[in-house]
C-alpha cells in the first residue's frame, strides 16, 4: 500500500509539472538604468497560459541593536512587474520598467498559476545624475544615485570631488537609491564629480581586475559641475540645520507623570516640563540618566544619573518648570521626576549640533575651531566625519568627552571661501551581510568614513551639517 501511494504521488506531481510547458525568457536588454523600458520575450509556452512577469530583490535593513552594529540583513521578495497571455503559437511578451530598485544582477522568473515556467537574469546598472549643473562656489549640489546594492561587494560607492575623496553613499534603506547634497568648491571653471565602487573603506581603483567584477557593470561614473562667477552660496544659519524637535503628548495614565512639550532636541534648546500626580506641595527631585566612560581605555563604561535640580508641586500635586537640554552625550535619556511615594519617567533624545568657535574670516594658515555638541555613545552614533572643501579630513568621537567635540583646524592658503562639512559615520561592527566573505574579521573597524546619504545612516537619526567660512590677509 505505501508502494502504491507513493508512485501515485509521483504521477500526481509530475502531471502538475507538465501543466504547464517550460519555456525560455529573453530579456531586451538584459541591463539597464532604473527607469529604463525593458521587453520579456517568452517562448515555448503552453498556449492560453496566462503569465506573471516576477522581479526577484530583497528587502534589506541595517542590523543594529543595543548600541552596536552587526552588518546588514536581507530578506527576499517577489513583485509581479508585468502579465501576459500566451499566444497559440506557445509564445508571449511584456514590457516593464526596471523598478527603483538595487543595482547589480536580479532574477526574473516567469510563473503560470504560481508555477515557474522560465527564468531570466537582470542587471541594474548604476547611474548618478547631479541638480544643478552649475552655480557659484557653495552652491548645493544634489547628487542623486541609482542602482546601489545591498550586498557586500556592491553596498559603497564612494565619491571623489576633483580626485578628493569626499564619502560614500550607500542605499540600504532607501532600495538602492542614494542621495547626497554637497556644496560646490574650488575654483571658477570645470570640476569632476566621480563615483567609484568598492569596498567599505576607500574606493576599490582597480575593481574592474578583482575575482569578485561583474563585466556588464561600470566601476566609475561620473559627472561635471561647473563653478561660475558671482557671490559665494553660504549654509543655512548652524541653529537651523538640527534635526526637527518631535513633538510629545501627556501621558494618558493616572498617578504620578511627567512629561515635555518634546520628546528631542539639540544641546541648550528649551525643555517645557511638567508633572502631575505627585504629593501636593511636595518638593519633586529631577535627573537624566546618561553613559560615562569609553571603548579605548579598557575601563569600559556604566550609566550613571545625574542630577538636574528640584521642582516644588503645587495643592494639586502638579509643577511646570523650563529646562535646558543638557550638554551631554547624544542619543536616548531617561529624566526621571522623584518625590516621596512617587516616581515618574520620560524619555528624551538629545540631537547633534554644531557651531564655527572662531570668527568667521580668518587669516591663511589661521586657526579655525568648530564645536560639534550631542555626539553619541553607540557604534553608529560616537563619530562625525569632517570634510574640507570635499576632502575628507578625519573624524572627532564624542563618547569620552560626554558629546562635545572639539576640532582644531588650519586655514587653507588660498583666499576666498572655504567649506566645512559634518556627516554621520560608523565607528566599528560586524561586517555580516549577503556576500561577505567568511574570511573577513567580524568584528573588525568598519567605515568611519562620511555616509554622504546621511538619511540610511543606521541606527539614530542624525544629521549631515555644514559651515563656511573666509580666508582673507589683513
């Protein structure tokens, strides 16, 4: 009895196999930009079939998790892009445009009632378009990217601004498209924008000659601005260039509470507090806990609480007091509101900032100083990278010195304006992802280089800031 119902189970399977006749795909072309129209030519197909056209990606996000980083996770996904009917003579077609998707090679399947019937492969190619084209010196250029990938070898593509290298821009959260605003330097005339594939680090120059090179893809593409005459475009004003203060609600529960008019903001901005559900006419103790300490000295770190003053509630046990936001390290504190009998909490983030310390014109070879404030602890948050005139320079941390970063500079020599850029970056973690090879160390440094796509940076939302200023003999 087993004997037979087993062979009929093969029977069973194979009539549903032959269902359906296995056919071939062409794709014309089989590489192209985002965007661009592609045709799917079927062949060998059971007639009056009906077909779904079906890309193959992945959904992917940045692997982070109490303060550390651990690569980038990926989970794979099917989206139907075009459907056809087979035509008596066993053959079909469709057309479809290539989705905003990640670059490098995608499967195409093709399926009859969820049955593949033929398969094809796809190459996004990637592509970089830059808006404007031209403007005087500190003119925002934004350079948008398309077809970055998701795994190891595909993920960075780093930018270089006449040879200087300015940063990476990577799409992890953002399927493959990245998009950067630079500001225009140096002088009136022509100036290559180039972006190059490569490893984590630094642009890979030779990647066309490495074991891992997919022929149909470029290694560089490229662009031109060009400086003209007229005044310098200068940032926007530091204090604006903060990430926008989130909003915070009461608390809807009974008993003691505490809460804000927000929930974020960067280093000194006003903290509308208030409380309720305490004793009446009771004096009620405030603190924030933060993280002291650091990864370098061996001593390790611990959460420490420090005290932010007293507040006196009213009959009705209530109280409402302003605050600074306190000059500390960025990310995530608890503020706890304390009297007898009573405890209440809130969480408030504390956002990076920065400032030009120095006067505005200097004289070459002069000394500039920036103070950046609400730098974080974790992996992904305790760096901000610094470029000079789209060169990048280094980067200051900010765990140990409890947000503040300091960065003493010399001017350049030529006069004129000069430009100061800040963007989040990666300080260490694991290099675990689709197509990391095994050999690598996992817990090596990672990027510490600019994340020029400041909105994928994983983990906290930070911003990318700039400053200028000008180098004048007196």
């Amino acid at each position: 009895m087993r004997s037979f119902r087993a062979s009929l189970l093969v029977l069973v399977l194979v009539a549903a196999s032959a269902a359906f006749a296995q056919g071939r795909l062409a794709l014309e072309p089989n590489a192209g930009i985002v965007g661009s129209e592609v045709v799917a030519t079927m062949t060998d197909l059971t007639p009056g079939a009906t077909l779904d056209v079906v890309w193959m990606s992945a959904a992917a996000d940045w692997n982070v998790a109490d303060g550390r980083f651990y690569g980038v996770v990926a989970e794979e996904t099917r989206t139907v892009v075009a459907t056809a009917t087979v035509a008596a003579d066993g053959t079909a077609s469709a057309a479809f445009r290539v989705p905003a998707d990640f670059g490098y090679v995608h499967n195409v399947f093709v399926e009859a009632d969820g049955a593949q019937v033929a398969r094809g492969g796809f190459i996004v190619m990637p592509n970089v378009a830059i808006e404007p084209t031209s403007g005087p010196v500190g003119t925002p250029i934004t350079v948008t990217m398309t077809g970055v990938g998701y795994r190891f070898w595909e993920i960075a593509w780093h930018l270089l601004y006449d040879g200087a290298h300015a940063g990476m821009l990577t799409a992890i959260t953002s399927q493959g498209t990245a998009v950067a605003t630079i500001p225009a330097t140096g002088a009136v005339g022509l100036h290559t924008l180039q972006l190059m594939s490569g490893t984590h680090p630094v642009p890979y120059l030779n990647q066309q000659q490495s074991p891992h090179y997919k022929p149909a893809v470029p290694t560089v593409v490229s662009a031109l601005f060009e400086v003209t005459e007229g005044d310098a475009v200068l940032p926007p004003p530091p204090e604006t260039q903060t990430l926008p203060r989130y909003a915070a609600d009461p608390p809807a529960a009974d008993g003691a509470r505490v809460w804000a008019d927000h929930r974020s903001g960067p280093v000194g901005s006003p903290i509308a507090l208030q409380g309720a559900g305490f004793p009446a006419n009771s004096t009620v103790r405030l603190s924030f806990d933060s993280v002291r300490g650091n990864r370098i000295s061996g001593g390790g770190w611990e959460v420490v609480e420090n005290e932010l003053g007293t507040v006196q509630t009213d009959t009705d046990g209530a109280f409402a007091t302003t605050l600074a936001t306190p000059d500390d390290l960025g990310g995530e504190h608890t503020f706890f509101a304390r009297a007898e009998d009573a405890e209440a909490t809130f969480v408030y983030t504390i956002t990076p900032s920065v400032r030009l310390a120095t006067p505005a014109v200097v004289e070459p070879g002069g000394d500039v100083t920036v103070v950046l404030k609400g730098v974080g602890w974790t992996e992904t948050a305790n760096i901000y990278t610094v470029l000079l005139n789209n060169g990048y320079l280094g980067y200051g941390c900010g765990f140990n010195s409890q947000g503040d970063v300091t960065i003493h500079l010399k001017a350049p020599g030529q006069e004129g304006v000069h430009f100061l850029s800040f963007y989040p970056s990666i300080y260490q973690g694991e290099v675990a992802g689709p197509g990391a090879p095994a050999s690598l160390d996992a817990n090596a440094t990672y990027l510490q280089v600019p994340m020029l796509h400041a909105e994928d940076h994983p983990g906290e939302e930070l911003p990318a800031m700039h400053l200028a200023f000008e180098v004048r003999r007196n």
